[in-house]
C-alpha cells in the first residue's frame, strides 16, 4: 500500500494570500459596502484552500493578490458555503 503525500496547496507559488476573518472583521466589511454575506462571490467549504486555513461554512475569506500593474495589493472576499450534494 503506498502512501499519500500531503502537499501544502498554501505554498504554491500560484495560490495567493488567504486570510480567514473574524466575525467583527466580516461584519465590518459588510457594513462598508452595505451588502449581505449571499452577495459576496463564494468558495466551498471543501476547496483545497477552505481546507487548508480551516474555513467553515458562513466564513469569509479574505484573498490578498499581489498586482505588478496596478497597486502593491488587491483584495477579494470569498464568502464560505457547503457544496449541494
């Protein structure tokens, strides 16, 4: 029987920055741009990345990319959700 490696998909050079925030942070976050969790795009609690960082459904992620054309950092926000099965 052979063994499975585990890779780390958060040390890939093509996976950007996540950060799971806290619910004051999320709150916050909503009330600045005056929407609902739903009206965040959204990722599965199964995604290699949800796993990784230890997201749950009803988190939000924050996603921080590095930009060479524009400013230093974007941020997106990915709302955490259950795959329908």
């Amino acid at each position: 029987m052979t063994k499975k490696k585990k890779i780390d998909v958060l040390l890939h050079k093509y996976v950007p920055k996540h950060v799971l925030l806290t619910k004051a942070e999320a709150e916050e976050l909503l009330e600045t741009y005056k929407i609902r969790y739903t009206d965040l795009p959204q990722m599965f609690e199964k995604d290699p990345v949800a796993i990784a960082i230890g997201a749950k459904e009803g988190d939000v992620v924050k996603i921080i990319r590095d930009s060479e054309t524009t400013v230093s950092q974007i941020n997106y926000y990915r709302y955490v959700k259950k795959e329908k099965v």
